[in-house]
C-alpha cells in the first residue's frame, strides 16, 4: 500500500513539473473548464438558494387555503360561510383574510394590499413593503394618496416600512386597516377574500381537505405542501432548462478537450518517447496523462465552484438572475442565504468532469502507446 | 421530469457507459478470438496495444457505475418532496414500477463492478496478462447488464409524474404488509439482533483468516454476501427504529435523510465498500493456481479481504453506536 501511494506521489510530482512547463497551453483550457464550472454551478446554486428561499416563505403560511369558486374562477367568500364550516375536527383556527391588487399608474405597478390578521395598522395608516417604498420615495410619517374604486382620491399616512429582510416576500405590499379596505376597494360587508386554515397536525391536512371539498363542493382548499412542490418543481425545471441549453456547451467543451488532449506538440512527443526508452511503460504514461486530467479538472472545479459562489451569493447572480428568478417592475432586492447542496456538487461533477475525463481517455492512449524509436527517428 | 439536473446527470453517466462497453465489444470478440501472447505477430501487436485503451475505457466505466449508485439513491431521497405521500426514496421509487428495479439493476452492476475491478487489478499485475480473455468475456456479460440500468432509469424517469399518490415506507415496511420487505421489518429485535450479529461477525472473522493465512477466499465472498444481506434486514428491523427512535417506523432510506443527520450514509458506505471488496477477494480465487498469478493473487485478495473486514467491523460498530445511544428501548 505505501509503495502504492510513494508510485502515485512521484507521479504526481512528475505531472505537475510537466503541466508547469507548458504553462501557457494548460492555463487556456484551466480557463474555459474553470469557465464551464462557473456557469453551470451558478445557475444551480443561483436555483438551489431561491428554492430554499420559497420553502422557508411557505413554512409560515397556513396549511390550508379555501377559495370559493364561481364558474372556475375565484371568487368572494360570501357571509355564513366560515360557519359552516364551523368546528371541523383538527382544525386549530379558521380566519377569513381580506387582501388584493391595486393598480398604480404613477409607478406602472402592482401592489398587494392586506389587512394583517392582528389588526396592528390604526385607521388611516397603512405599512409599506420596502421596493414600493423605495419606488415612490416613501418613508414613516409621510402621506400618500391612492385613488380609490369609488373614483374619490384617499390619504394616508404611513405608519412604518417593513423591514429589508422580509424583502422578498413583501417588496409590493401594503397593509391596510380592515375599515379603509372595505371602504377603498368598496368591498362587500361580511364578505372575505378567502379563508384560511390552521392544521396542527401535519398528517390530518389531506383529511380536513377532503372533509371541506365534500362540505363546501364550491370551493377549492389548496395545501401548502402542494404549493411547497409546485415551487420546487418550477425552480428544478428552469435550472434543468439552464442546463440542458447549456449542455451545448458541455459538448463545446469535451470537443476542445478532446482536441487538445490529440494535439500533442512535437515536445511532448519526445517527452513521451524518452520516458518509454528509459523504462516507462505504457501504462505508465496513461497513468501520468490520467492524473494530469484529473489534476486540471480538479483545480478548474474548486476555481469554478468558488467563482460561482462568489457571484451568486456576493453578488446576487448578475448574469442569470433575470432567467431564473423571474420579473416584475417591484421586483425585490433580497440576499440569498448560501447553502450548499451535496447532490447538486455530485451533479455539478458528473455534468464537468465526468464529459471530460470521458472525452480525453482516446486521445491519451494514442499519446501513450507511440512506440520511442519513431517518436525519436522524426 | 426529465429536466432535472441529477436526473440528466444519471442518464448522461449510463448512456455514455452502454456507448463505451458498446464500442469495445467487438474488440473484446476479437480478443477472445485472436488473442496469443505468444505470438509476435502484426496483429498479437495490434491487441496489445488495444488492451490498454479498452482496460482504461472499462475502468472508467466501472468506477462510474459504483459513483452512480450513490448518486441514485441520493437523488431518489431529494426527489420524494414532488410526490404527494412519499416522505423518502420508498415514495420516490414507487412511483411506477419501474423504481426498485432500477435501484436493484444498479446495485446488482455494483457489485458486478466491483468483482471486474479486482480481477482486472491482478490481470494488470501479471507480465503475461493470463486473464485478458476472461476480463473481456465478463466485459461482454456487463454490456447487456449496463445497458439494462440504463433502460430502466430512462423508463422510471420517463414515466415520473409529479401528482401521483405514492406509497409511503410506512405501508411499504410496517409489519402487516405481506411481502419480503414486510417480513424483514416483521422480524422481532431480538432474532433480528442474533442474526445481524452472527453474520457480521462471521464475514468479519472469514475476512481477517484469509487477510492473515491467506486460506478460504471463497468463504470471504460468500459470508459477505450473507452478511450484506443480514445487514440490510438488521437496518429494517432494529437499527433504523433506534436511530427514529420510534418502534414502527422501519424504512431503510429515511435514515439518509438530513432530518436524522444523514446517519444512513455512516451505515452504507462501509457496509458497501465491505461487501464489495469481499466479492472482489472471491471473484479472483479462480485464477490463484494460474502460473504467472501465483505470488500476486494471495497477495491482492488478502489485501481486499482486510479491508472487507476493516469495513464490517466499522459498520457494526456504527450500527451498535446509533442503538446504544438512541433513546428508544425495544428491549428490556
């Protein structure tokens, strides 16, 4: 064994000597498969951190949501209706919510208005999120007015803003007193927008679910969890897109390794040629060529990986967030917690070094069975 | 659900490893056919050199099989939150037929890897390659195998649907179900703990004999296999209620999961660096009486079995430490 590992050691040595001398040749493909790397691990640690980001957001709704539809379309729950569904067992808290958009044509935007459940916002105030208070200049204490559905303009003052951190999840919204809500919207009285549903138990949310679609066939409970995965599924989808455009320049690549792995310069034919005159053998020299793969696509992995980690998580993914995250005129400003996924590093691997190892295996045989004599002779 | 990152990854992985067994299968034909190291002729020449490519392509391709088992499973764990009712890679392989046998092709050409790996190790170690004919015959019987894998994963992960009710492990290893996975978790503790034991300390014993007296090679594959399967019935009927702390919850693969601190992986990977190093010390006995083979056989298959029993004496002792430290009493 510890013969095995002084082999592999000064094999090793002789490797990185060799890589050294031709310095400025490897350093160009280091470069492009460091590049590679870089792409691909952004657009997975850009979509791994957002679909995280949802998941922590969606921890905190309620585990149902009942809407009432009309024709398929959803519509206002009418009065009675939180009644009836009265004491359901397992069922913790039933809350009617009152929330929805509003169209503001100074800044060519959608707000979400909501009266919080707590009933903290006073008569006439209303607590801004920060990307619509950075849009329109607001801050505490100053006034804002919003043409109301009646037609007649309504002021406000305004109470707070929300915190950056909650950013992303309240870049567009204003909270808003129960009363100025009917009132501003004209929205009918003991009518709410929909319902919401506190199940302790996580196992009995199918259950209950069940139970409100036989009690109330009008309506439409939707689960969490079932928002949960839809997020996960859309955000594996966009970064499995990413990935399969971006697989053209995977293939790009194991050509160019390909190619540089046959291209053998006349020196390192004789380099080759001499270590088999003086004893190598040919599986020696595929041994050399192996861990000089393997030495480049290690270093263009960390380089790339820790490129990427940098952009993503630094620098907020300049260059693929606009694919990834989506759009909106509010879009939010937020930072992405890093988190580091060990399937995705396994994946990421198999997706760069695996096409790269695959792609110089004929080329570095060729190189190594060259017999010395003609190596020499030309 | 083809647009998966792991899953691509997976495909691309057995797609190139079919096309690289392909390409060299008509080359293995001509080995067998032609191959005489005696002779010095043009084409003897040829083959010889040819040997090295197909060797480094082989070994490639077989250390890519054992990396992407662990990838499967690990993706099979992260898929299970796409599936209504599954919790774990059981809900995630049950979604079509398809999932279990595709783990079971995956883990079957593991092993079959493993067995190639040694017996192409000391075929490389010997100056007359005495084996080169059997490596390439194997080479051929691991194509059909590979391409297998490959077509069941293209069928399970063609046929994902992301809204299918799934069966969690609940149903699939609580004591009521009638089946073979419901009979292991049926087992009660302590038969179950006798067995886990008894094998493991057999595997463990066969494998430290032949690393020290070099006698019994056969014996070492056959208690590793014995003990692999004894250790997987051990894990669903003791080890993983202990880690859960709970006495039904009986799955295999949530023990994986971050929620149990990924514990599974402290369990498998020497337990399957164990087996397979234990298939690999019987997969080269055949050959011990073969001349030019003689000094190097003893030599390998000793070093493989005391890894094989390095490996088990880990997994146990992992595996007594998760019961020892766990708050739950099965036993009084």
């Amino acid at each position: 064994m510890k013969s095995w590992i002084e082999k592999q050691r000064h094999l090793i040595d002789f490797t990185l000597s060799s890589l050294l001398r031709r310095r400025g040749r490897n350093l160009g493909l280091l470069v492009v498969y460091s590049l590679l790397v870089f792409v691909l691990a952004s657009a997975m640690l850009y979509s791994h951190a957002l679909r995280r980001e949802a998941a922590v957001i969606l921890e905190g709704a309620p585990e149902v949501v009942l809407q009432r539809l009309v024709a398929g379309r959803h519509d206002l729950i009418p009065p009675g209706y939180i009644d009836k569904i009265g004491q359901m067992r397992g069922v913790q808290d039933i809350r009617g919510r009152l929330w929805g958009y509003y169209y503001d044509s100074v800044v060519k935007a959608n707000y979400t208005f909501m009266v919080p459940a707590d009933g903290s916002v006073a008569k006439g105030a209303l607590v801004v999120g920060p990307a619509l208070a950075r849009q329109r200049g607001l801050e505490a204490n100053t006034g804002v007015s919003f043409r109301a559905y009646s037609g007649e303009l309504r002021s406000f003052i305004i109470a707070d803003v929300l915190p950056q951190a909650s950013e992303i999840a309240s870049a567009d919204l204003i909270l808003i007193n129960e009363d100025d809500f009917r009132a501003f919207f004209n929205y009918p009285a003991g009518h709410y927008t929909d319902v919401a549903l506190t199940v302790a138990n996580a196992k009995e949310v199918r259950n209950v679910a069940n139970k409100l679609s036989k009690l109330l066939p009008d309506s439409r409970p939707i689960l969490r969890e079932e928002m949960q995965r839809t997020y996960a599924s859309l955000f594996d989808w966009r970064e499995g897109i990413m990935l399969a455009l971006l697989s053209a320049a995977i293939l790009a690549f194991a050509i160019l390794a390909w190619e540089k792995a046959s291209g053998l310069s006349a020196d390192e034919k004789r380099e080759i040629g001499i270590l088999k005159a003086i004893g190598w053998e040919t599986g020696d020299v595929i041994r050399m060529k192996l861990w000089e793969g393997g030495l480049i696509s290690l270093t263009a992995f960390l380089l790339g990986f820790v490129a990427a980690y940098v952009h993503v998580f630094k620098f907020g993914a300049p260059l693929f967030a606009p694919v990834l995250k989506g759009w909106a005129v509010l879009y939010p400003r937020f930072d992405l917690v890093p988190v580091i996924d060990g399937l995705q590093v396994a994946t990421l691997f198999f997706f760069t070094v695996f096409p790269y190892m695959a792609a110089v295996l004929v080329p570095i045989w060729r190189a190594a069975v060259t017999d010395p004599d003609a190596v020499m002779r030309s | 659900m083809i647009f998966q990152p792991a899953i691509i990854a997976l495909l691309l992985a057995s797609a190139v490893s079919v096309a690289m067994l392909f390409v060299a299968a008509p080359f293995a034909l001509q080995i067998i056919r032609h191959w005489d190291i005696r002779s010095g002729s043009e084409r003897q020449l040829q083959l010889e050199r040819r040997t090295y490519l197909f060797s480094t392509l082989a070994v490639f391709v077989m250390a890519t099989q054992l990396l992407s088992l662990l990838l499967f499973v690990f993706n099979a764990d992260k898929m299970s939150e796409m599936f209504v009712g599954a919790m774990c890679a059981v809900g995630a392989l049950n979604v079509n037929a398809y999932g279990f046998p595709a783990l079971i092709a995956q883990m079957t050409v593991f092993f079959l890897a493993a067995g190639w790996l040694a017996v192409n190790y000391v075929d490389t170690r010997a100056p007359d390659y005495p084996l080169v004919r059997i490596k390439y015959a194997a080479l051929l019987v691991l194509l059909p195998a590979v391409a297998a894998v490959l077509w069941l994963q293209l069928e399970y992960f063609l046929n994902l649907r992301a809204d299918v009710i799934t069966s969690c492990c609940g149903s699939l290893f609580s004591e009521d179900t009638k089946s073979l996975t419901g009979d292991m978790a049926a087992l009660s503790p302590i038969p179950a703990m006798i067995g886990f034991y008894v094998a493991l300390g057999l595997a463990f014993a066969t494998a430290a004999f032949h690393a020290q007296t070099r006698r019994g090679g056969y014996a070492v594959a056959a208690t590793s296999i014995v003990a692999f399967v004894a250790a997987l019935t051990g894990i669903i009927a003791f080890v993983s209620l202990y880690i859960y702390e709970h006495p039904h919850h009986h799955c295999p693969f949530c023990i994986l999961k971050p929620e149990y601190d990924w514990q599974g992986y402290w369990l498998y990977v020497p337990l399957f660096a164990a087996t397979a190093c234990g298939i690999g010390a019987g997969a080269v006995q055949p050959f011990r009486r073969v001349e030019s083979l003689r000094e190097v056989i003893p030599q390998v298959s000793a070093r493989l079995a005391a890894i094989a029993a390095a490996g088990f004496l880990i997994f146990a002792a992992v595996a007594t430490v998760f019961v020892t430290r766990s708050n739950l009493i099965l036993i009084e």
